[in-house]
C-alpha cells in the first residue's frame, strides 16, 4: 500500500533555506544539489515506509 506524502510549504521553505545555506558558504554546487535529493528521497520514501521516521511531534513528546 502506497501513501501519499506532502511536502508542505514550511518543509520547502526549511529545505530552500539548506540549499542557500550551503551555496552561500562556498561548499560545491554538486555537494549541495546531491544534499538536497537526498533530502528529498527521503521524505518521498515515506510513500512506502510511513513509519520509517516518526512524526516531529512525537519527537517533542519524548523530549528530542
């Protein structure tokens, strides 16, 4: 059974200020373009294993 992930616009937003991060601090072009997929794949692999992270607030619960 596949799942339908999200991402939402406070995650984009989180993962547009990674990339700019990295770019404004001088790191690879390549590096940063392959964090950021990576990132990406693994929140869409949530399609297939929702339990595989658990959710943030779940985290906070339990004092991460």
């Amino acid at each position: 059974m596949n799942f339908e992930v999200e991402i939402s616009y406070k995650a984009n937003l989180d993962i547009r200020h990674i990339y700019e991060y990295y770019v404004m601090n001088n790191f690879d072009l390549n590096y940063v373009k392959h964090l950021i997929n990576g990132i990406v794949s693994l929140i869409k692999s949530l399609e297939y294993l929702p339990e595989r992270y658990p959710r943030f607030e779940l985290l906070k619960k339990e004092g991460f």
